[in-house]
C-alpha cells in the first residue's frame, strides 16, 4: 500500500535535515504503528507524506498503490486515497463543519469521476457516521474546528475519515489529550473502518491506544528514520523500559 | 495556477485556445446584438434637453435637470479616494442609448423585443412572472424555497419591462421605472426626488442628476409589506456609453420592503462609465433592506477595460423607528467608489451596513458607509470584509458621527481585511466625529494574510487550491452573506469563488 524509500528531508528556508533515510513499508489491509521520541521527525514524515509545503525531498521516494505521491499535489494525494488525521487540527472560521466535508467529499467524487452526492443523500450519510462518534448536530454546524475542545477536534479528524473512506489513514498522535473515554469512540471509529483494503498507520506515544487499535507491526522512530521493527510486544517492551535501550543501539541519546 | 498550463494539441488551433482562455472568468461579459438609437456623444444643455425630451418629460423636471446640469460644469472630480484615477473625457462617451425597439413602448411584457426578453434569460433574470428557486448552498441549509422576485429591468438607458405590477399594485406597492413615475406620480417624485441626495452633492451624483435616464421607483404605502423581493436588473450593452440610472425608493409609516439590485455589463477593452444615484426615504417605523451584488465588468488580467463606478447611495431614515439595511457584495467593476449612507435623523432609528468588497488583479475599490447620528438613541452597525488579490488596491472608508443632539448612540464598527498573495493593497480608513458625551462608537479592525495552514488542511482533505481559497475566504465573509436574503446568497457565494479565479498558484 505505502512504500516509503531511503527518504530524506530538510526545511526549505533551513539547513536543518529531519528526515534521514526513512524506509517503511505497510501493507494493504495491515495496521503499523511508529512510537518515538519527541522531535524524531515523525509528523514532518505525515505531512511531507501528505504534501504541505516547506519540505524540501533531497533523497527518496514514497508510493500509495505504486503511485509515486511526491509528484502530486496535497488534493491528488487525498483523492489517490491518502489521509491524515492532523496532531492538531486546524480551525477554519465561518466555514460550517458540514460545508466542508461535503465539499472535501464532492471535490474527491469528482475527481474519482463519481457523481457528487446529493445534499439529501450527504446529510443522512454524515448523520449516520456522527452519531457513532458522538458528534451531535450542533458540532457539524459549528465552524470547523472553531472552540472545539482537543477531544472534539481528534474525534472530528475521525469523522472526516470515516466520511472520506481513505485507503491509507494516517493518525498523528490521535490519542494525545484524551481522556478514557474519547480514546474509546475513537479507537471504535477507526476499528469499525478496518478492512482488508485499507491500511492504516499511526502515530503514537503510548500502549494504551494501542490496546484498543491493534498492531500488526510496531516501528520505533528516532533522529528521523526507522530505528526498530517489531511486533506488538515491541510497543508493550518500550512502555516498560523506554526508549534509552533503543537509542543507546544506535548510537543515540535519550536527549538528542 | 493550472489553467495557464493547458496544453495546446496539436490540431487546436492556438487563437481558439487564447481566445477561450483570455475569456476568463467573467460569465457575462458577452454582448446583444441589437440596434440602438443614440443621442449625440457629450454632455451639454443640449444633450440634457434632449434625455428629458426622450422620456417626455414635464417641464419642471427639465428645470431640476437642467439646475444640477449648470452646477455640474463648475465642480471638480473629487481626488480624496485612493484611487488611482484615469482621465475621464466626459465628452467622449454617449449618455443616452436606447434600443430601437425601445422607441414605441411595449405595453406589456409580451411586447418587449424577444431580443432583449433573450439577454434576460440569458443573464439568469428571466422577465416572467414565475416562482424563482432560491437557497443557501451548504448542507446544514438545504431547504429551497419558491419564491417570487419582481424584476425592473434597465438596459442601457432604457427600462425594458417591470415585473408583477398589478399583483404589487393589488397590494398598493408602486414599482416602475422612474421615466413612468414622473409622468405618473410626479406628486411622489417631486416630494421625494433630492431629498435625501440633493442634486448638487457631489460631482457624479450632480452629473446623474443633469442626465439620469431611467431607473427604479418604489412606493410602498403606510403599513404594508411588500408581498415580494423587489429587484432591479442593470445591464449596459452599448460601447462607449455611460449609464447614469437614478432610484428612488419610499417606505411610508410602518411599511417593509427589501429590494435587490444586480448588474453586468459585456466584456470590452475600453473602460465605461456608471454614475448612479439611490435615495431611500424611511419614514416612521418602516424598515427597508437594500442588498446589490454588483458585479460589472471589472477589467481583464491585465487591467484593461472595465466599468468605472461612481455611486451615491444613501437611504434617510426620517422619522422615529425607521430602519435601513445595506448589503453589498461588490465584486466587478475596474474602479469602485461607493459609500452607502445612513441618515439617522428620527429617535430611535437604525442603521447597518454589511460589505463584501473582492478587488483581484488591477482592481481598485474605495468603499464604505457613512452613519450620520442626528437622533437620539440611534443605533448603526457596519460590518466590512475586503478581500484583495492579484495587484489589487482595497481601501475602506467609513465615517461614524454621532452629532450634539444623537444623545445615547450606539455605533459598532467591524472592519476585516484578507489579502491573497503580496502584491495588493488593504486599507482601513476610519472617520469617527462625537459630539456628545453619552453616546459611544467602538471600532475593531483586522488585516490577515489568507492562512497556509487552513489552505493545506483543506487540500490535505481532498479541495482543490482555488476551491480552498474560495471555502476560505466565504468563511471570512460568513457574517455578511448571512446578512443577504436567499434569493443572493447563493449566487454571492459562487461570485466569491469565480472572482478570486486565478489569485492563487
Ligand atoms: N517548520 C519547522 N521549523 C523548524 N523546525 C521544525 C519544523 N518542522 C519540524 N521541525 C523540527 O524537526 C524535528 C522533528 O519534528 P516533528 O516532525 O514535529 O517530530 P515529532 O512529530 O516526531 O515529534 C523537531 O526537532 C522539530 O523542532
Ligand atoms: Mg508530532
């Protein structure tokens, strides 16, 4: 599904290189997930995957389904199946929540050569997919992400995901400021999409997400490449004993 | 931007391609083909006669004519905008252009020369008497409505037809073009023509006042609400021509209406000339709403071409309770001077001003409002969003006095500025005058750049970048175009998004 090859990156308008030779690969139908410390590169690897700008590829390549992704602007890479849910979304005022789905999710039919859906049909649809993450009416009319509370917004990522029916998710630190109950309608939200077509790949600090979403395979992530591949006893180890061990392999300090 | 990329194949004929793509975004900038009548180029004693003879005019309106011709010619084009004007040569262009099937009246509707009925229906204002579906795009708002619009449609010089006249005189509502009222309700009109805009204002407002052909009148009698959208359709056709229309609407006590005015015009290398005048008298607890989506040619890429607007707007609220609202959504025209007023003069009146100004390319825009406290407890609003592009320059003008007698006054101010890319202009130029110790004004401004990371987020989820722009900058405008009735809102929507083409990439 996604192959990512000996990838480097720098900051455009800096010297400073995150990305140092990131090799990934995650089949279709599986569920990886990358831990790491602080600082490792692991939301610049989400949006240069993504396409934001700032980002300069000076080595590698990355492909969804063999497409080449770095070629594409932001919007082919969505319509191509690819999706992140943002470590912090942002907030568009005035833009109703619901206007922007249905427009992101028309904007993608239309690419895909599909009909754009009524606005009959997108409201039963949207109302359908809310109502399993808790989101009420009042949360869709709402400008996007506008006051939203940090649960509000991650679950709101979710809900986007579910509406655009991505093939590969990316979940950047979903987890980080919920509490027990958000992490459950989340993990839920991403559970019930699960399928072998799809692939996800997320992105966290702590086993607990990982107790409800789980991993086929765990990458530990530090100084800007993949350090460690293991199963899910892998992310259990590093719960226990941090990533000191790890580090210390590779030459590396926990303070970097 | 993508579109400047389109790959010419082999066997495409390049001209058709350039042709095709140098047609930009304007939708409306094709012309009618149809015979016209002129009178000479200039303005002169002469050339007034001859208007007022035209639309066979009493002799007492050839006088205020020909009064506010005579002060005209020692005025000067006023220079306090920032504008950056081109020379205008008042001699080198047509005020009076009418169609020759224009020269017999039609009676009826179904007398009007299928020509012009076919440039309505092609502008999207059908002149039927029919149902309009209107709605507010966004799916937390999909109820359409039918609903129905009496439609005053001006071509040129002329007003070619008016909508429903006898369902609104059922009602007692007066609605015609202005020529008809002077002939038949002069009492209205000479009670109310220069009341609230006298002839001699300003520069362009005294040059329409010498030859004004043609235009709306509304009378709506005390305590009735009109039982439709009222609306007026401006469309000049005829090269080298000015259209100088006038608009005088009269709520009595305790009347509503809501009005709507649309305009365009063909897409020419040659700049044109509109001065226009609209007076709205409010009397005792009446209330009017005024929206205008003004989207006239604004010039091509490069600047070229394109209406030069010059309006006077200004709506009098008279006695105790009246109240106005002034909505526009102003997107074309090369150069934009408009600053819709309100006259609170009675106790306990109420004005608000909601603005959507868009300059892209070389557009300039100098628009705002004035709100002239004269009563007591009198309240206004002004909400004022300019978007800037391309190398546009947008500057809003707003005056707020609150005079000796307005005690207890009330303004609020909220003045937002967007600019896309870095070669534009916003400019925020507020004037603020109390002369009374309890009444307050507060004022709050803002300029943004358009944010990268609302932009990357919604083509993160599958939006294109102009479409991102455009769901951006709607957002921006949110407050405003909830402020326009249905029958607007979403076709100001689309105006957004088609006038900001070509701003980004
Ligand atoms: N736009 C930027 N400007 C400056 N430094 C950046 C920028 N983006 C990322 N960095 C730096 O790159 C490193 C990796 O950051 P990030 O990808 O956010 O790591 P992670 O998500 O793993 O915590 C950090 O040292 C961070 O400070
Ligand atoms: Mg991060």
């Amino acid at each position: 599904m996604l192959e990512i090859k000996n990838l480097h990156v720098k900051l455009e308008d800096e010297d400073k290189v995150i990305l140092k030779g990131m090799n990934l690969t995650v089949e279709t139908g599986k569920v990886h997930a990358i831990m790491g410390p602080n600082g490792s590169g692991k939301s610049t690897m989400s949006y240069v995957l993504s396409g934001r700008d700032g980002y300069e590829v000076t080595e590698g390549s990355a492909t969804l389904q063999g497409q080449e992704l770095l070629d594409l602007d932001p919007e082919a890479r969505a319509a191509a199946g690819l999706f992140l849910a943002f470590q912090y979304p942002v907030e568009i005022p005035g833009v109703g929540n619901m206007t922007f789905l249905r427009t992101a999710l028309n904007a993608q039919r239309k690419v895909r050569g599909e009909d754009e859906l009524s606005a009959g049909e997108f409201l039963k649809l949207v109302r359908e997919k809310a109502k399993a993450l808790k989101i009420d009416a009042e949360m869709l009319k709402r400008p996007v992400n506008v006051g939203f509370s940090g649960g509000e917004k991650k679950r709101n990522e979710i809900l986007q995901m579910a509406m655009l029916e991505p093939k590969m998710c990316i979940l950047d630190e979903t987890d980080s400021g919920l509490d027990v109950d958000a992490m459950r309608l989340v993990s839920d939200g991403v559970n019930a999409l699960r399928s072998p077509d799809r692939s996800f790949l997320v992105i966290t600090h702590y086993q607990r997400l990982l107790d409800h979403i789980k991993p086929d395979v765990v990458h530990i992530m530090a100084d800007g490449r993949i350090l460690q591949t293991g199963g899910p006893e892998l992310a259990l180890e590093v719960e226990k004993n941090g990533y000191a061990d790890i580090l210390a392999a590779h030459g590396l300090t926990e303070a970097k | 931007m993508a579109t400047q990329e389109t790959d010419i194949r082999e066997g495409v004929d390049r001209e058709t391609v350039e042709t095709v793509q140098n047609m930009g975004s304007y939708k409306y900038g094709w012309e009618t083909e149809i015979e016209m009548e002129y009178a000479p180029k200039g303005i002169s004693e002469e050339i007034v006669r001859l208007i007022s003879k035209k639309n066979d005019e009493p002799e007492w309106m050839l006088e205020w004519r020909l009064q506010a011709y005579h002060r005209w010619v020692e005025m000067k084009e006023p220079d306090w905008a920032l504008l950056d004007l081109p020379k205008i040569d008042y001699q080198d262009l047509y005020y009076y252009a009418r169609p020759k099937s224009m020269v017999e009246k039609p009676k009826s509707l179904d007398e009007v020369d299928p020509k012009l009925l076919a440039t309505y229906e092609k502008l999207g204002i059908p002149l039927k008497e029919q149902m309009i579906l209107a709605g507010v795009e966004g799916a937390e708002n999909i109820n359409l409505e039918e609903r129905q619009v009496a439609v005053d449609a001006v071509f040129d010089s002329v007003s070619v037809g008016t909508t429903f006249k006898e369902k609104l005189a059922e009602a007692g509502v007066i609605f015609c073009s202005i020529s008809e009222a002077i002939k038949d309700h002069p009492e209205l009109v000479k009670k109310y023509l220069g009341s609230v805009v006298p002839q001699t204002d300003n520069y362009f407002a005294t040059l329409n006042s010498a030859c004004f052909s043609d235009g709306s009148f509304v009378y709506v009698p005390p305590g009735t609400r009109c039982p439709m959208e009222l609306s007026t359709y401006f469309r000049i056709n005829a090269e080298n021509t000015g259209q100088f229309e006038r608009t005088l609407i009269v709520c009595d006590k305790g009347a509503y209406v809501s009005y709507l005015e649309g305009c365009t015009a063909p897409k020419r290398d040659t700049a044109q000339l509109h001065a226009a005048v609209v007076e709205i008298v409010i009397l005792e607890d009446a209330e009017v709403k005024y929206s205008t989506v003004q989207n006239w040619f604004p010039g091509d890429e490069e600047g070229k071409g394109g209406i030069y607007n010059f309006v006077t707007k200004r709506a009098d609220c008279r006695e105790p309770r009246a109240k106005v609202m002034w909505t526009q959504v102003e997107t074309g025209s090369a150069i934009t001077w408009k600053y819709p007023s309100c006259i609170l003069r009675g106790d306990d009146t109420s004005g608000e001003f909601y603005s959507i100004a868009i300059a892209n390319n070389y557009q300039q825009a100098d628009t705002g409002t004035k709100m002239v406290h004269l009563g007591k407890n009198t309240r206004s609003r002004i909400v004022s969003k300019g978007i800037s592009a391309g190398q546009a320059q947008n500057t809003y003008r707003g005056l707020v006095s609150m005079h000796p007698r307005a005690k207890n006054s009330r303004n609020y101010t909220q003045c937002d500025s967007l600019l896309i890319g870095d070669k534009c202009g916003a400019h925020t130029v507020p004037y603020i005058e109390v002369k009374n110790n309890s009444s307050r004004v507060e004022h709050e401004a803002t300029t943004s750049k358009v944010d990268d990371d609302q932009l990357f987020y919604c083509r993160a989820r599958g939006v294109g970048e102009e479409e991102a722009v455009a769901l951006v900058v709607n957002g921006f405008c949110r407050d405003v175009l909830q402020a326009l009735p249905m029958e607007f809102a979403m076709e100001a929507q689309s105006l957004v998004a088609i006038s900001l083409e070509g701003s980004v990439g």
